[in-house]
C-alpha cells in the first residue's frame, strides 16, 4: 500500500445510544463458552478477541462526538453486559 493511500475498513455497529450524558457502542455476542469453558475465562478470552474491533468503533464516533464513549459487548446467552475498560 502506498502512502497516500488509505486503509478503508466497513464498520458495522450493533448499537450506539446515549445515557446519563454517555455515548455507549455495544456489540452483542452470541456466542456461547466452550465445553468445560468457565464464564468468567470466556468473558476474559471473547473480550480479548474483540477489544480492538470496539476501539476502532469508538475512534470512528470520537471525531463528531463530545461525549464520553463507553464500549461494552452483550452476551445474549447469559443476558449480561460487559464493558470494556
């Protein structure tokens, strides 16, 4: 790649609201742990995974955004909200 040129990437976010003056990007999960997996490694391991995707989603939101942003992932299976410090 050259210079000039520049690194498009498509970005899909799941969802993006505002509350209590907080701009929030969430992605939901459906998936489940491996067998034998506990919750907790799963938690561990899937935001591991998916930390960088959710950065770059608040990267793109912080140029028109003069909120704090917030970025979590929700596991559907487990109804539980994990935000990502």
């Amino acid at each position: 790649m050259q210079k000039d040129e520049q690194d498009v990437k498509e970005s899909i976010i799941d969802r993006t609201f505002v509350e209590n003056g907080i701009r929030w990007i969430v992605d939901y999960k459906s998936s489940e742990p491996t067998a034998g997996e506990s919750p907790e490694d799963f938690f561990a391991r899937e935001s591991i995974a998916y930390r960088a995707q959710l950065l770059r989603y608040k990267n793109l939101l912080m140029s028109n955004e003069t909120l704090p942003i917030k970025i979590a992932l929700y596991f559907v299976a487990f109804g539980k909200l994990l935000v990502l410090e």
